[in-house]
C-alpha cells in the first residue's frame, strides 16, 4: 500500500520520498510500528471520493493540489534509516519519515548531518524529551541529538510541551532552546508563535512532529498521552507555516494504532501530512 498522494512512479523523479519506520523497539509502549501502514490506510479515505454516477474524483487538501513530486518507497529498518537519509538528502530530495516511535528521529538527524553543516529543528511534543540520564529511547531524542555539532538547538525550538521531568527543563533552558510550551502558544496565537520560530531558526530547518503534542482528547492513539495540549487546527496552522521555510525534511511520529479510537489519530495524521505536503515551498 502507497500514501494516496504519491504522484511519481519512481525514485528518481521524486522531488520529495515517502517512507515508513515500523519500529517501537525504543518505546514503552507497543502500537507505533503499525504506524506507518495504518496511516497510508487512512490517507486513502482523503485521496477520492465517488459521485452517485460512480465517478471518482481527487480531494485536494484545504492548502490545494500537492506540486512536489512525491514518491512513497516503502518501509525502511530503523537501524538503515541514517544511511537511507543521507543518500536521499545527496540526491536532493526531501525525507518525509512516518514512525514508529520518537526515537528514529535521531537516526534522520544523524542522515541530515552527513549533509548539512549547519541547521535547526522544530520539535512539537508533549515532551521536552531531552532525558540525558537515561540515553537512546523516544524520551532521550533531543539530548541525544545535541551531541551532532551540525544541529544547533540554541537556533531550534520546541513546541506544545507540557510533561517534562527537572533535569529535562534545566538542559532545555542550558542549551538555549526556544521554549514555548502548549498553554503560551494558546495564549500568543498561531501567527506570534511563528514568527518567534522564524526569528530563531537556521536557513535549514527539519520539522519533526510527535502526534502526542495534539490533546489526547483530538488523538488518543498515543503511548504516552498528556492532558492539555494542541488542538489540531492549531498544530496544522503552524506546520503549514513552518512548510514554507526552508524544509529540509520532516517527521510525524508516535501515532499508536492499537490506542486510537475509531481511527481518528491516523486520520488525523494523514491529513496533517497532506497539509504540510500541500504547503511546501
Ligand atoms: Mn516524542
């Protein structure tokens, strides 16, 4: 099964590659590695619909037709996800990674690097996950990644946060993030916060969107869900935005499958995606 936007036939016309981590072997929590395919299953409810005449007709998403070529190549291993990463940004192309858990943000992080000296991330999450005691899992992911000299998270921000444990605030604030935790984003708007991003960040930016940052109300198939968080209109406004900066790919990650309720967290996954796709520049 292919995501329903997928509009080139093959690797080497693709301006943008598609591709899946069906792993959760860094999380707590089983149900992540069916993301990938539980999504591509529900982008498939957007992409066309029927008229009584038994006509089919193509949905665009709110933001219009999708203009990057985008090819979906399946799912790749976690542990190949660097290399596969590295070899995409060598072409050219933009990663699109649909996790699995937090975790396989790292091993694209590491890709990115082989190719870019210099650049930001944009993290939306319920948490800070910057545990440094405790390495190598979906809770460790940015203290992990402040190791790559290329990522500079005093130019990076993190977005819709609202659990977080002490010594993960004290690294946070120690490494200059931009902290804007879910509860001052509903209190600045959509537009201020984005602007406060695009004043912080590097040229290159990677957009990584863990689902458990929307209320688990909105999604509840998470593995760790938090009280308070977005709501989908504010996460979906902002990543549109984000969109037109200087992408240089981006994630959604952490959707749990066998926690959701009536699909509502992959429906709402693939539509975010279809938005963000719609909008790049
Ligand atoms: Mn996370």
């Amino acid at each position: 099964m292919k995501i329903a936007w997928q509009n080139c036939s093959s690797l080497n016309d693709a301006e943008a590659v598609l591709f899946g981590v069906a792993s959760s072997e860094e999380s707590l929590y089983a149900g992540s590695e069916k993301a990938p395919q539980a999504i591509r299953a529900a982008s498939l409810k957007y992409y066309s619909g029927s008229t009584l005449t038994g006509k089919r007709f193509v949905l665009h998403p709110e933001s219009g037709p999708i203009k990057k070529k985008l090819y979906d190549i399946g799912n790749v291993f976690k542990d190949e996800v660097t290399e596969f990463v590295a070899r995409i940004v060598g072409l050219h192309k933009l990663p699109v990674m649909l996790g699995g858990d937090h975790s396989c943000t790292l091993n694209a992080l590491k890709g990115l690097a082989s190719a870019h000296k210099r650049f930001s991330i944009v993290y939306f999450d319920a948490h800070l996950d910057m545990v440094a005691s405790e390495g190598s899992f979906y809770g460790s992911v940015l203290s992990d990644a402040s190791k790559l000299k290329q990522l500079k998270l005093s130019k990076s921000a993190c977005i819709g946060f609202r659990a977080f444990r002490e010594e993960e605030l004290k690294s946070a604030k120690k490494n200059r993030l931009l902290l804007v935790p879910a509860s001052k984003l509903e209190e600045l708007s959509v537009a201020k916060v984005f602007s406060m991003i695009k004043e912080r960040v590097c040229k290159n930016v990677y957009l990584s969107i863990d689902i458990d940052v929307i209320d688990p109300a909105l999604a509840p198939g998470v593995s760790d869900p938090v009280a308070f968080g977005l709501t989908p209109l504010q996460l979906c406004s902002l990543a549109k935005k984000l969109a037109k900066l200087k992408l240089i790919g981006l994630d959604i990650v952490e959707v749990n499958p066998k926690r959701d309720k009536n699909d509502l967290t992959t429906a709402l996954a693939a539509k975010l995606l279809a938005e963000i796709l719609a909008s790049l520049k």
